[in-house]
C-alpha cells in the first residue's frame, strides 16, 4: 500500500516530536523533513528525529534545499549545487529517510540535451562522492511545475535509467501545471507508470516518490499550490491507477491545508480498496 503524509509539520505542530503525535493521530503514515532553506540540522538532532519517526510508525523522506541549480553557469554554483544535494542525502541517511528529492536545474536558455548532459555529469560526481556511503536513502529528482526547469517525466527517467542510484520523484500537480493542463486523467497516468516500468522496471512501482496537491497555473506553468477541492486536478483518477497498478512508496501532500488533504487522499485511496 502507499503510505500518505505531509510535505513539513502539519499544522499546529511546533516541534517534530509534536508533529508525529498530530500525523498519528490522524492515521497517516509519513512526513517529509522540508530542508528548502538549507540543511542546517545537526547529525545528532537528525538521527533523533529518525528514533522518533520509527517510534511513532512513521516513515521519512526529505526535500532539498530550491537553491540547487546543477546547471549553474558558474562553477562555484555547480559546485554549492552538489554540496546541497549531498547534504540532503546525509542527513536523509541520518534520520533513516527512503528518499530524498529536490529540483535539478534550470535550462538558462540552453540548449536541452545540453542541460541534461550538465546535470547527467554533476549527478555522477555526486553518486561518486557518496561511493562509500552505505545505507543512504534514493536520490529521487522531482518533475517539475515550469517548463523553465529542467524535470519532465522523460528526461528524469532517462537520468535514471543512465546514471546510477537516481530515480524519480512524480509530483502529478507539476505535471499537470507544466503542460498547462494536462496529466490530469486516468490515461496520462497510466501513460506515465507505463514509462517508468519502461525505463526502471516493474520493480520501481515498489519505492515511488510522489508528491500531490491542487495547483494554479497558467501558460507558463506552475503558479501556487491551491488546496485539492479548490483546483481542477482529477485526485481520484489519479489515485485509483496508482492503486490499480499496485503502485507501493510514499505520497507526500503538498496542499496548503497539509494534512486535511492528506486524510482527504489517503481516505480516497482506502476506499479504493
């Protein structure tokens, strides 16, 4: 089964150990350690907050800081671009995260294969520099919201399947605001399983990486998150594929109201059942 939970503490949680209380209570399953500012937690403070999560049944993945750009034209940029990830997946392996995510880049008005080749390249000095590192949680690249950063499902999933350790992190709203509008039915996602299973196998449905929420867009893409009821995306449609294709990993919420739709989808998705 896929396990549902938020991108941040929920609401009225001033603390993790707070925020775990509130996520079981509500019956979910996961939280998302949001570091899009940066990681400034402490090793100690990490593997705490990883003691806890398991104490409470709650499984962990993390988001990356938005300043990672791996196709900075400067060098220095690069290479802060890379400390962030690699940071990320520490403390990520710290707090017995199952993946970490954050958004790859920006196109700068380059070329696209020439994006992806920058961003193939500082990926694999990243797994290279993780080499001797055991137990680190998937690297997951997120798709992406505009289409001026760089992240549709085919250049992430040929990432994947050409360097190794990398997968992907589905967020349906990105899809759905990037393409100003579609991504938003049954067929389109089964459209997209489909092109995971070709290019990571069928086992790949059993550790997804995905994200969810309502969104505004426009012809350029992705405006804000909106909360489910209040946008236009087909949750359920999407939902019932992932539970038709027996789709297993974590769905984080990333709606305004957190873990109110949170409940909302994780109760769809168990009355599928």
């Amino acid at each position: 089964m896929l396990k549902f939970g938020t991108a941040g503490l929920p609401h009225g949680a001033k603390s993790y150990e707070q925020g775990f209380e509130i996520l079981k209570r509500l019956g979910l399953d996961s939280l998302e350690v949001e570091f899009v500012h940066g990681v400034r937690m402490k090793r100690e403070r990490a593997e705490k907050i990883g003691e806890l999560a398991k104490e409470s049944g709650l499984v962990l993945t993390c988001h990356g800081p938005y300043y990672i750009n791996l196709n900075a034209k400067e060098e220095e940029k690069r290479e802060a671009s890379k400390e962030r990830v690699i940071k990320t997946v520490l403390a990520g392996k710290y707090m017995n995260a199952v993946s970490i995510t954050f958004h790859a880049g920006f196109y700068l008005g380059m070329p696209p294969e020439k994006v992806y080749l920058n961003i193939k390249n500082s990926l694999e000095e990243i797994v290279e520099d993780l080499q001797y590192e055991v137990d680190v949680p998937q690297i997951a690249i997120e798709t992406t919201g505009k289409p001026t950063q760089f992240g549709d499902v085919t250049e992430i999933l040929r990432l994947s399947k050409e360097v190794k350790n990398i997968f992907i992190c589905i967020d349906f709203a990105h899809l759905h605001a990037r393409s100003a509008g579609r991504y938003n039915s049954a067929k389109e996602t089964e459209f997209v399983l489909k092109k995971v299973i070709q290019y990571c196998g069928e086992d790949s449905l059993k550790h997804m990486h995905i994200h969810m929420a309502g969104i505004e867009y426009g012809q350029k893409g992705e405006k804000y998150h909106v909360n489910l009821r209040d946008s236009d995306l087909r949750y359920e449609e999407i939902l019932r594929v992932l539970k038709d294709y027996d789709v297993e990993g974590v769905l984080t919420c990333e709606s305004p109201n957190l873990q109110e739709d949170a409940c909302l989808l994780k109760e769809t998705y168990l009355r599928m059942l």
